[in-house]
C-alpha cells in the first residue's frame, strides 16, 4: 500500500511542525501537507526540524483540508474525543482495518489543532476516526502523536505487504466524492427537495467522506444523469 500522507490542520507551535518533520524523516515518509498554519520559516520550526531539515522544506502549504486530501482515497482522522458523531476506532485496530483496502488506496492521516484538535467539518471530511489510547493526559502532542500512528502504521506487515495481485481494485478519490455530492445536491434542489432540519449538507458531506472504488461511484454517476434525462423527459 502506498505511504499515507500526512496532513496537519492549522498547527499552532512552530516547533512542533519541526518535530513533526523529524518523525516523518525517521519514517522515510516526505508527503505531507500543512493546512492554513503557521509559517515555520523563520521560526523555533527551522532549530527542532534542523536534522531533517529537506524534509522540513518539502512540506506542502495548502488553504484548506480539501486541497490537501487531493487524490487521497481514505482519510483517517485522529481524535481525542469520541461520541454521537464522533465513532472512533482504537489504533491498534487501524492496521487491520486499513488491509482491506488494497493496494491502490492512497490514505491520508490527519491531526488536528494543538489546543482543539479537528472541528466537526473537518471530521465530516474523514472516512474513519482514529484515537490513540491514554490512560493519564487525554491527548498527546502533536508530534508525539504523529510518531506514535506512524509506528504503529509501520510496524504492522499489513501496511506493507505485498498484496494478491488479483486485488486490482481502484478507489475514487477525495475529490470525485465531493463531485458526486455536489451534483447529488443539485440534482435535490432542482426538485426543491425539503431539506428539513438542515439535514441534507452534513449528510452529503459525509458521504463524500465514504470510501467508493471507483466502479461504484461510475454507477452513482450513472444513476444521477439518468434521473437528470427523466426530469428533462417529464417537462
């Protein structure tokens, strides 16, 4: 399976995006992003990421998560807060999980904000929630955190195995989800269909959140331009 990209929303302490640099050079991993944070340039980022420094320069600088997720299949989203609309996974239990995806997903792993972590919009955009295990402090800081998913990520053979090469299955990516919902969405309001309660945006936000091989989200599309001819049919 292709390595995930890392993706952090919004950090707050420079120096933590130096740290967080490191673990990614101690992984062998160069793909991550940073959404809407701070500049590190500059700043106590340049002294902490210092021996991984490459690293470091390489990060991407997105304006916002669904930039980020660009041709990302499964988003995986860490969280120290569970609930209603919060169900998470154990970490432990993510290497499994992620062995049923193939070889052609390309995940993304993200963390949230030093002080809050992620919003609800930003879990919305996530495929699973993941919460790393404490038994003092509830939540670990960023960098530690970062290095504690990477290792368990890595340790497990699941991550890396060589998978049966019948498994030829290929996942839509992040943005031919959001596509999906957006013409679903206007194919609903074009019915004035009556979105009681404010329902129908956070529900197509999530499933623009749901993991699709591409065959499946083919047949959606299909579904909604056939129900856009019968409409154009009727009047």
């Amino acid at each position: 399976m292709k390595s995930p990209r890392i993706i952090l929303v919004e950090p707050q302490t420079p120096a933590n995006v130096g740290f967080v640099a490191r673990v990614l050079a101690n992984f062998g991993l160069s793909d991550w992003s940073i959404v809407a944070g701070q500049t590190w340039r500059g700043t106590e980022a340049e002294r902490t990421g210092a021996p991984a420094i490459e690293t470091l320069r390489g990060v991407q600088e997105a304006v916002n998560l669904t930039d980020a997720l660009s041709g990302c299949s499964h988003v995986v989203g860490f969280t120290a807060r569970s609930g209603r609309h919060r169900q998470v996974i154990d970490l432990s239990a993510l290497p499994k999980l992620a062995s049923e995806w193939g070889e052609h997903a390309k995940p993304a792993f993200v963390f949230g904000r030093e002080d809050r972590g992620l919003e609800q919009q930003e879990v919305e955009a996530c495929s699973v929630l993941v919460k790393i295990p404490t038994e003092g402090l509830h939540s670990f800081n960023l960098s530690h955190a970062v290095a504690i998913a990477m290792y368990e990520w890595f340790r497990s053979p699941s991550s890396h195995q060589n998978l049966d090469d019948n498994d030829a299955r290929s996942w839509a990516d992040s943005a031919a989800r959001r596509r999906l919902a957006g013409e679903a969405f206007s194919l609903l309001e074009s019915v004035d269909y009556p979105d009681r309660g404010n329902e129908l945006t956070p529900t197509l936000r999530r499933v623009a959140a749901m993991q699709f091989e591409t065959r499946d989200l083919r047949t959606l599309e299909r579904v909604l331009r056939h129900a856009r001819w019968l409409m154009g049919q009727s009047s």
